[in-house]
C-alpha cells in the first residue's frame, strides 16, 4: 500500500518546480491507490522509514523527464547518480519501480502508481515552501485590474487599505489577464468569462450602467427628462476589447424603453474611463457604471440623467492562486475588497 505524505522541512537537496510537476502528471499514466486522508505524520509509519528525499527526487524526475540523463541534466548531478538514487529507492520501498528498456530506463506498473503519488507530493512540498516564504518575505501584494476599474474604482479605494493595514499594493493596469500561476500578480480583479483563466475566485458585484452628464448639460433638460430628451444628446459610446464583450450600449438602453437611436453615437471610447472624462467635460452623456461613478456624483462633477438603469451581462470577480488563501496579508485584502464591493438590492 502507498501512503502520501508531506514533507515541510526545506533542504538544499530538493529542487521544487511546480509548472515541472504538473507537466510530470499529464505526461506519466497514474494508478490511483485508494484514497488517505492528508496526514504529515502517519501513524505507525514514522517519517525515518520513508524513502530518502533525494531518491524519491531522482526518480521524479526520471519518470517525469524519461530518462537518466534529462533527469541528471535538470538536477545537476550524473546519470550514474540518478541510477544509484533510483536502486537505492527500491532497496528502501522492497519494490521494483523501474525496467530496463533498451538503453534506458522505464517505470514498471507499480512504478507509474507510485509516480504519480510521488509527483503530487513535490507540488505540495513546493506550494508549502512557496506559502512559508510568501509569509516570512511579503512586504507587498501585487493586484492587478482592469484599467477602467483601477482608476475610477479600486484606485481611489486604496488609501482606505492603507490606513488600516501596515503592508504595501502594488497595483498593475492590464486588459490582458495575468497568469496568477506563474506569479505575475496576487490577485487579479476582472470580467466575465476571464475568471476561468484563474484556479480560485469570488464573485465581487454585477454592476449597473445608467445615464449621466455635466451639470451644464443637464441643465440644458426638462426638471423630469424623458427617455426621447436623453436621446437627443450628443451621445458618448463604450465598447471594450472584444474578450471581454461589452456593457450595455445606447441601442440597448433605448430598446429598453421602446425606443430606437434618433441619431448614431458621437464618439466612441474603448476605456470607460476615457468616456467619463468626456461626458464631466461637457461633451455628451454617457452610460455610465454606478461602480464607476461614486466620487465623481458626489463631488458634482457627473449628475444622473435618468433613472432608468440596465445590468451588465455579467459580474466582475476577484481571482487569486491556489494556496493564496493561506497567506494572512493576503487573506486580509481579499476580505476587505469583498466587503467594499457594491451591494445590489
């Protein structure tokens, strides 16, 4: 019977590469053992009579990679030592892992099977080593968003984290989504369908787009506007990169209400931010996002133009990496930018 177990001490020996493993488990045919429950120290097996950690690494590698020499190449040590680290493998476990095939080495059934539990365990060793030093060196969280959002919803949000949390934001603008994996960014916020790009997320909000103006423009309406005044605006138009689709557009805000665009949009802006600019500038009215517009309305600067409000498609979420939700400053901002998100009754 084989046990899974995991090892939490870090050591020289041991070369931990999460992208290599997970690349070792699409490559190696796996016998799943009956399932044990996580246990770092199981009963009766004491951690002195497990395999020695260099064996266990040398034939992970050799199963993974194919053969001595890429597996000496990646550890940096001779075939030879591979082929010693793998006898001395078997000696330890009283099972034949591996056969002669041609002038190389192959894994033996029970080999594959135990590949594939051995392969899993140097994920786990690395993610654990990852998540001790995350803890122990983090001085900064790296967020990356939408660039609309980062301007006109998370940006001026900050200061709020600031001033109860002692550690540092790094935050990044990109449209393109971020491979949380491969440590590009902590957490990412983002839209729609992106966020199964992303091992682990949270639904944040699902915002609202509704008219808004300068208070000049506005002053130029009737004190209750109808649907037929919006419309005779000049008329401020977004549409996003097409990965993300688009929130709802003048033609739809109009179709809501039974009506039809009287004249063709004016401009039209590919950052929602840009369109906001140009509608506080006095040149058009905007489908705004309420998410978008908080400090904006409150300062005066934009004024809601008409009630009458439509729901994007689909809602913004925040996404990190496995293993994030361990790491206490990160589960702290996590906790915090879910509970600033807009509530929708």
């Amino acid at each position: 019977m084989f046990v899974r177990y995991h090892v939490l001490l870090r050591t020289p020996d041991v070369i931990g590469h999460r992208q290599v493993a997970k690349k070792g488990l699409d490559r190696v045919p796996i016998f799943r053992c009956p399932a044990v429950p996580p246990n770092p120290h199981p009963k009766g097996i004491p951690l002195a009579r497990l395999p020695p950690l260099k064996a266990l690494q040398a034939f992970e590698a050799l199963g993974r990679l194919g053969s001595a020499v890429a597996a000496a190449r990646e550890l940096g040590v001779t075939p030879g030592a591979i082929s010693q680290q793998i006898r001395r493998l078997e000696e330890s476990t009283g099972i034949a892992l591996t056969v002669r095939q041609g002038t190389g080495l192959g894994l033996t059934h029970a080999g594959r099977a135990y590949h594939g539990e051995i392969a899993e365990g140097f994920v786990r060793l690395h993610n654990a080593q990852a998540l001790l030093d995350r803890t122990q060196e983090r001085d900064v969280l790296i967020v990356s968003s939408l660039p609309s959002l980062v301007q006109r919803w998370i940006g001026p949000r900050l200061f709020e984290w600031a001033d109860r949390d002692k550690g540092r934001l790094h935050l990044v603008s990109a449209d393109a989504e971020p491979d949380l994996a491969q440590g590009e960014a902590d957490f990412r916020v983002t839209y729609g369908q992106q966020v199964h790009a992303h091992a682990q997320w949270r639904e944040l909000f699902t915002d609202r787009v509704v008219p808004a103006c300068s208070p000049q423009l506005a002053a130029t309406l009737p004190s209750m506007p109808s649907p037929a005044d919006i419309l005779a605006l000049p008329l401020l138009g977004i549409e996003w990169q097409s990965s993300h689709g688009s929130a709802p557009g003048w033609a739809d805000w109009a179709a809501s209400l039974g009506h039809s665009l009287r004249h063709p949009v004016s401009v039209t802006f590919s950052q929602s931010s840009a369109a906001i600019g140009a509608a506080i500038d006095g040149h058009g009215v905007v489908l705004v996002q309420e998410a978008m517009m908080g400090d904006d309305l409150a300062k005066g600067r934009l004024v809601i133009a008409h009630d009458h409000r439509l729901s994007l498609p689909q809602p913004y979420y925040l996404a990190w990496p496995a293993g994030m939700g361990r790491d206490p400053f990160a589960s702290a901002f996590r906790r915090w930018l879910i509970g600033i998100a807009p509530r929708r009754g």
